[in-house]
C-alpha cells in the first residue's frame, strides 16, 4: 500500500492558461475524492466518484473545472483558463466503501498558484 | 446555512488541560462521521471514527448526538503535539462534508 498520490506537488501558472492535476488512489479503493482548501478554511468538497462514475459534483464548481476517472483508478482533476482566485491546495482522497465508516485517505495535495 | 458548521476557535490552552470540540451538521439522513487532525501546510489525517454509542481512544473520546445532529470531540490531558487544527467530517450519501476547522494550540 502506497498511499493516495498526487502530481505535481507544486504548479506555478500564469492566469488564463490550462492546468491538470492527478490522483492516484489507493489500489483497492473504489472511492474517490476532489477537495480544495484555502488558508484557515477546511476542505471544500468538489467532487467524487465511485469507480468510473462522478456521482456528485458540487454546485459551487464552475464550468472552468472538469474531473474524470476514465477507468476507476487514477483521476484527473483540469481548470481551464485559470483565475487568480484558484489559487490553493487541491486535496485527493480515497476510500473503500467496504471499509467501516469508509475514512478517507488523503494524498499530500497539489499546492495552485495563480499569478 | 453551511451543512456542516464547527466551533470557529481558536482553542489557547494550557498543558493538561481538557478541551471540547463540537459540530453540528444539516443531513439528517448523514451515515458517518469523523473527526480529523491537520497539522500545518500537511494533509488531513484521520484521528477517530464515531460511532453511535460514543467511543474513546486513549485519551480523546468521540460522541455523537443524531436527535441534535451534532458530534463532539473531548481531548483530555492536552500535550503540545495536540496542538493542530481539528476538523469534523460527516458523510452524507457518499459525499464527505468538512467543518471549517478549529485551531487547537496547547501551550507549556
């Protein structure tokens, strides 16, 4: 067991331009998790899916921002034509639905900045 | 009116002391829940499950009231390395909601 992944840790970006992020959830987990977080706030939900389906997007999420998990294991998380306001730590977690309480286990994150 | 609120903190206490986190949610059909650690800059990490009928693990005791729709955190003896942002977490029907957080420092 690795761990929940995510790439890069760090992504530098002018405003305007396209960036994608990727998780790689723990192997056996079917659960899958988006969260972004700011500065003195806690995880804001963004999305999840259960193998290969989202099963929820959040109606706080614009259309600038897509996620697919194509063949239920790793997912990619995109934001087109970046705002500066995008800017913060994009969280990925997994969990095993099978699992008590079903926890989630969380990657290290991909730090967005925006300039 | 936000699904999942915490106390907002912060928490300055001193070594040894007892300190109460509570959470309160607006799912009432909400399944599990949780309370997490994060320390600064790091991901979330998991602290406790709750359960039902209250449970404890050393020395922090989860409780969780479905008629109130709260959940509470109880750390007893606080130790510096306690210090941390704690944050409640509570599923819905898949979806996992987190509290905003509250700031826990423990000082000597």
């Amino acid at each position: 067991d690795t761990g929940v992944s995510q790439d890069p840790r760090h992504k530098i970006t002018k405003r305007g331009q396209n960036v994608t992020f990727r998780c790689d959830p723990i192997s056996e987990h079917n659960r899958l998790y988006w969260y972004r977080q700011t500065l003195g706030q806690g995880p804001e939900f963004l999305t999840y899916f259960q193998n290969e389906a989202q099963l929820e997007k959040s109606r706080l999420l614009s259309d600038r921002f897509s996620a697919e998990r194509p063949k239920g294991s790793f997912s990619t998380l995109e934001i087109q034509r970046t705002e500066q306001g995008d800017s913060a730590m994009y969280l990925c977690a997994s969990s095993d639905t099978l699992e008590g309480g079903s926890p989630l286990h969380f990657g290290n994150g991909t730090r967005l900045t925006v300039t | 009116r936000k699904e999942v609120e915490q106390d907002p903190g912060p928490f300055n206490v001193p070594e040894g002391a007892t300190v109460a986190f509570n959470c309160t949610y607006s799912n009432s059909a909400s399944q599990s829940f949780f309370w997490y650690r994060q320390d600064c800059r790091k991901e979330p990490k998991l602290l406790m499950s709750v359960y039902s009928s209250g449970n404890e693990d050393g020395r922090f005791t989860a409780q969780l009231n479905r008629a109130s729709q709260y959940i509470s955190l109880l750390i007893r003896d606080s130790k510096l390395s306690d210090s941390a942002t704690y944050l409640c977490v509570v599923n819905g029907l898949g979806d996992m909601r987190f509290g905003a957080g509250t700031r826990l420092t423990v000082k000597p």
